[in-house]
C-alpha cells in the first residue's frame, strides 16, 4: 500500500501547484521593489574642460603618463585634465616654458623652486610631458605662439620664383646697371639672367643695327656671349647718340655716362692662379685629373672656415677631388684624392696609392709624394679631418679650418709636409658638379674721378679680387 499512498499526495501536489500557478497569473504586475542597477554614463571629458577653462580658445586630446589626458587653453593659463573628478594640473601662461619636440611637449613652469630644484639635482623636476599628433602640436603651439599678420598684398616676392618669359617683362623697367646688381645677389638669378636668349632681347632693344655691326666687328668679341656684347656696346657706345666712345667721361652730345668698366671674375680661375696650381698641372693630368676643367666646391674665403661645410659640399660631387691649403707664409700644400671622399666616417677609407701629396712654397722648390702600397689613409670625423697612417698624421685640419697639423709621415717620405700650422685659406675641388652654374661674378664700376690715387685704389679693389681679403667684403 506504500506506493498507493505517495502516488496520492503527488497527485495532490501537484494539483495544488496547478491553481496557484493559475491565479498567479490572473493578478496584475506589480512595480518590483528593487529596480535593476544600470551603469551611469560619465559625461565627455573634453566637453568638461572647456566648460571648466576660463576664456577657453583651445582643447584637444594627448597622452600623459600613458593615460588620456585633455589639454585646453585659456585666457591665462593651460590646464591639463585627465579626470572629471579630479583637479587640474595648471600652467600659468606668464611663467609657462614649453619645449617642443616632433610629436610631443614638455611643459613646466619656470619660477624659483624649479631653478632650485634644477641647482640641486642637475635636472628639470615638474616637467609635463603631453605625446599628441604632428598636426595636433602644430596647432597648439600656433594658439602659443601666434605669428604676426603679414599683409600679402604689399609683401615682397623673390625674383627666382618668376620663369624667365616674366622677367623679360620685369626687366622693362628696369635700367641695365640695375639688372648685373640683381645678378650679384643670388646664384639662381644669375643662372637665369645669363642665358644667352634673355641677353638677345636688350642687344636687339637698346643697340641699333648699325652698332650691333660695329660690335661684330672688334676683334676681342670671338667667342664671347650675348651678355658680354651686352656690356661691349654699352661701355664702348654712347648710350643717347650711339656714337664710339674712345674715352671715358662725357659724349660729344653731352651725354654723360654712368658707367666706365666691367669687371668679370670668376671664383674658379682665380682660385687656381691665386694659389699657383698650373705648377702642378702636368702631375694632375698623369694622375687623370683634368685642373682646367674642375669644378670650385669649396673655399673659405667665399664660403666660410667650417670643416663640415667643405666635407659636406665636396663628398656630394665627383670621384675625385683636390685639397688645396694656403699658410699665412705663402706656403701651398695639399692633397689630389682619386677616390670619393666621405663626408663622416671614423673609419679609414681611401688607399695610399691613389693618394699623390704636394707642397710648395715662394722659395722652396715644389714636392710631390706618391704612394705605392694599399692601405687606408684618411679619416673624416666631425672635429678633424686626417690623411696619414694610425700613429702619423701627414695632413690634419681642426673644425674651423684654421690649424693644419703635418707630422713627419711615410707619405711623406719621412719628412714633414708642411712646417706651418696658421691657414689663410683651405679650397677643395671636384672633377664633377651637379650643375654648370656660371660662378662668374660681373660689376659695371663707375667713374669715380679722375685723380691718380683713386683710379690706383679703385682698380686695385677690383681687379686684384684674388688678394687676402674675402670677396665678400668688396660687395657690402
């Protein structure tokens, strides 16, 4: 009977269940006591920020710390959030010191604590380190630093921007004399106005037919360009009349003429009869290197005493290249390297048979040194530029090209290249350029009087440009 009595009160049971389940259902939904606990949604930081900068101009996004921060800008100062709980650290802008790099910036606040802090700890304590983008940067620093207003319309444009079909234009204005200044004062200008058709269109313009006749007819002009007839019939006719000049000073129609000569010099002709290279020009052309036709990469009088600047314009060009150094004493040593010479290598490179050394001087007799074996010989650091061996160092000049330090070396034969140390000048040359740019240099002088002494002088300064002074200093 057992199991007829539990299959009872299951039935039971379970009809029970069934009607409370039943009326459960028929009564209404009631609001439940405890609701479900949603997230709270924290308002954007950015927007918090500008509401909390006073005169707010500027916000933007960055990195902190590896944390994302918010940094805006003010009418007094410069805030960085990275919490809407938490204060911010500010900057006033009075004593804000910002050091910009590609991609970041370091804020910190210059006043006495951290001068102190500084003294004691040989550091910069306090310093804020915001990583942003490029672009973001740039704007920040563009709020920081604003640029003052330039008014285009009456700003000034550089000549070398215009093609030349517009300077022929331009040059309508403007009077001969003024076009060889504007020549003397940039090298893209004076590749552009030394072209042989803008020169044909004054030649055509200012001279008649019957002087441009007599022009073809002087026996200096073979050979010479448009710009050098230019000058010929400018100085040699009378610019009013087109009457022969044969003396300077006023024409028969009372015409005065401005301008008496014209002076032509070039940097690499002088270079190399200043320095009294042709002496060497035979043992150049056995060794393959043509002095006529080399190009001028670098001279200290013209472009200034810097080692890296003649290691930095001499290794761009050219398998070849001559090191030429000029003592206080007269003396003129140097080296002809066939091979390229490095702008920056702490390693020896080059090899002693392709390394020819000279030195000569106003009463010594001229020496050449020639390798025979292989091994590297030159050394281009930032401080020094060395030729020699490990232990001796035949040729060495310090970083502003004024000492040259010659030991006594094997390449030289166990004697000394040099026995001066001061040097006046240091010029290097290359057997090719990346260009055919005129180096030549025109000056239209005129009359400055007509006594002795200073018809001397003028022709002195100007025709003996090769001298010890720059020629910088003859044009300023």
């Amino acid at each position: 009977r057992l199991p007829v009595v539990w299959s009872q009160k299951t039935t039971l049971g379970s009809q029970m269940k069934k009607k409370w389940e039943a009326r459960e259902s028929e009564r209404p939904e009631k609001a439940s006591a405890f609701p479900l606990k949603f997230k709270s949604i924290r308002p954007c930081l950015l927007n918090v920020a500008e509401r909390r900068t006073p005169g707010c101009r500027f916000s933007t996004w960055g990195m902190w710390n590896r944390r994302r921060c918010v940094v805006t800008l003010g009418s007094d100062d410069l805030r960085v959030y990275i919490a809407d709980h938490k204060p911010p650290t500010v900057f006033d802008l009075k004593r804000l010191h910002v050091r910009r790099g590609q991609r970041h910036l370091e804020l910190s606040r210059s006043n006495w604590m951290t001068k102190v802090f500084q003294r004691l700890c040989c550091c910069e304590p306090l310093t804020c380190i915001i990583t942003m983008r490029l672009d973001q940067v740039d704007d920040l620093c563009a709020f920081l630093f604003p640029q003052p207003d330039i008014d285009r319309s009456s700003s000034r444009v550089p000549l070398a921007v215009f093609p030349p079909e517009v300077l022929h234009v331009i040059t309508e204005f403007l009077v001969l004399p003024t076009i060889h200044d504007v020549m003397r004062c940039s090298v893209k200008l004076r590749e552009m106005l030394t072209a042989d058709a803008f020169w044909q269109h004054f030649y055509i313009k200012l001279f008649p037919l019957q002087v441009r006749n007599q022009v073809e007819e002087f026996d200096d002009i073979d050979g010479c360009s448009v710009f050098d007839r230019v000058a010929i019939a400018n100085l040699r006719f009378c610019n009013v009349c087109h009457a022969r000049r044969h003396l300077p000073g006023s024409c028969a129609c009372g015409a005065k003429q401005k301008f008496n000569k014209f002076v032509h010099f070039d940097m690499r002709a002088a270079e190399k009869l200043r320095l009294g290279l042709h002496k060497l020009q035979i043992h150049f052309m056995i060794k393959g290197f043509d002095l006529q036709a080399a190009f001028l990469c670098f001279s200290s009088r013209y472009h200034g005493n810097s080692l890296a600047s003649m290691l930095r314009q001499t290794a761009a060009y050219g398998r070849m290249h001559l090191l030429v150094c000029e003592s206080f004493s007269g003396e003129v040593f140097g080296a002809l390297m066939r091979f390229p010479l490095m702008r920056r290598s702490s390693k020896r490179y080059g090899s002693s048979d392709r390394l020819m050394l000279f030195s000569m001087g106003q009463e010594e007799p001229l020496r050449v040194f020639e390798g025979s074996e292989k091994f590297p010989v030159v050394k281009s650091i930032p401080d020094a530029f060395s030729i020699g061996t490990v232990s001796e160092a035949a040729l060495e000049l310090n970083w502003d090209l004024s000492l040259a330090t010659c030991e006594q070396s094997i390449l030289c034969h166990g004697s000394r290249l040099s026995g001066s140390s001061a040097l006046r000048s240091v010029v290097a040359f290359s057997d090719a350029s990346s260009d055919s740019k005129d180096r030549r240099i025109s000056h239209l002088t005129s009359n400055w009087g007509t006594h002795p002494d200073v018809q001397r002088n003028v022709a002195r300064q100007l025709l003996q440009l090769g001298g010890q002074q720059d020629l910088r200093h003859y044009f300023t």
